[in-house]
C-alpha cells in the first residue's frame, strides 16, 4: 500500500472518529463541518478532499457499519442448507451477532440515540432484512419449505431481533452477548410452545 493511499485512510479515520466524538454530546443536525476540523485538527479542505458533507460522511460510516454487518450475516448463512438446520443453528447466529452489535456499541449506542440523524433504525433494519433475504432466497431448499410468505418471515425475524437490540442498548447492555443469546432462544421457545397449546 503506497504512503498517500494509507494517510487517506488514517486521515479518514480521524474524521469519522472525531465525528463519533462530538456525536456523544451533540446532535447530527447542530453539528458543522467546522466542529469536525476543529476537533481533528485539519482544515476544512482537507475534510472536502475525502466527504461532500456531514450527510456524506455519516452515510459512509452507516454504509460500512451496515456492510461489516451483512458479512457476518453471510458468513452464518453460507452453511445453510435447510430449514431444520436454520433452526439448530440460530443459537449461534445469534450469539455471533450480539457479539458483533457489543464490539459496535460505541457507534450504534449514539445511532439509535435522539443525537444520530433520523429514521437510523430503520435504514438499519432495511439492510438487515435485506442481506437475511438475499442469502435465504439462495437457499431452494429453504424456501422451499417454508410455509409462510418470505416478506412476513423476514418481517418478524428481523423486527423480533433488532427489537432485543434496541432494547439491550437502552438497558445500558446489561447482559452479555451470550444472556442474550439465552434470553433470544428462550423467547422463540416460548412462542413456540405456547402455540403449540393453542
């Protein structure tokens, strides 16, 4: 990697960092490009050089954000080949992504909060639904069986589960990525088996 291509990238990093940063004690929309030179201690053509604006530079972050999240997602879902296997395996689908939502806790606690641009939540779960979707339309097998249709299951699985997120987030992540993973089985069985009564 040549020196100017990896000053970019720590110049870009010290960006959105410094970004993140004032993000925690003031709204996207009070923010100005100004704060964010200040803080990182560059000019304001140096910011212009690598983002358009303060819309282009959180777009970037949530693009990559949303994209590190597809790539766990893809890497769980690539051993899918039906749904009995889906259903054993969603423990660990689950632990794995509580994991990954703690390592970026940081970013999406201030996301989720009244200080991150609007409608966050649901750009968020827009992609979660659609990288769930892509990789189970893939799958023959699986939606070959599956006895509902795929846009209400992957309503509810992606609502059910960003709903525990949220709620993770604003309890201040007051379990472990692994408790929640319990706590995320125990309720689908739960469902489950009281349906089963029903």
């Amino acid at each position: 990697m040549s020196i100017y291509i990896e000053k970019s990238k720590k110049t870009k990093q010290l960006i959105q960092n410094s970004f993140i940063q004032i993000l925690e004690k003031k709204s996207f929309e009070s923010i100005t490009i100004g704060d964010i030179t200040k803080h990182a201690g560059i000019n304001r053509g140096t910011f212009y050089s690598h983002y358009m604006d303060k819309f282009d530079l959180l777009g970037k972050i949530e693009q990559q954000l949303f994209a590190d999240f597809g790539n766990h997602i893809d890497q769980l879902q690539s051993r899918y080949i039906s749904i009995q296997l889906f259903e054993k395996d969603q423990e660990q689908i689950a632990s794995t992504l509580f994991s990954f939502i703690k390592m970026q806790l940081p970013t999406l606690k201030i996301f989720f909060s009244d200080h991150g641009r609007a409608g966050f939540h649901l750009r968020f779960r827009a992609a979660f639904t659609e990288k769930v979707r892509v990789n189970l339309e893939k799958n023959e097998s699986f939606t070959a069986n599956l006895t509902v249709p795929m846009d209400y299951f992957l309503s509810f699985i992606t609502s059910a589960f960003l709903g525990l997120i949220e709620q993770w987030i604003q309890n201040g992540l007051d379990k472990t990525p692994q408790e929640m993973t319990r706590l995320y089985i125990d309720i689908i069985s739960f469902i489950q088996s009281n349906g089963a009564k029903h």
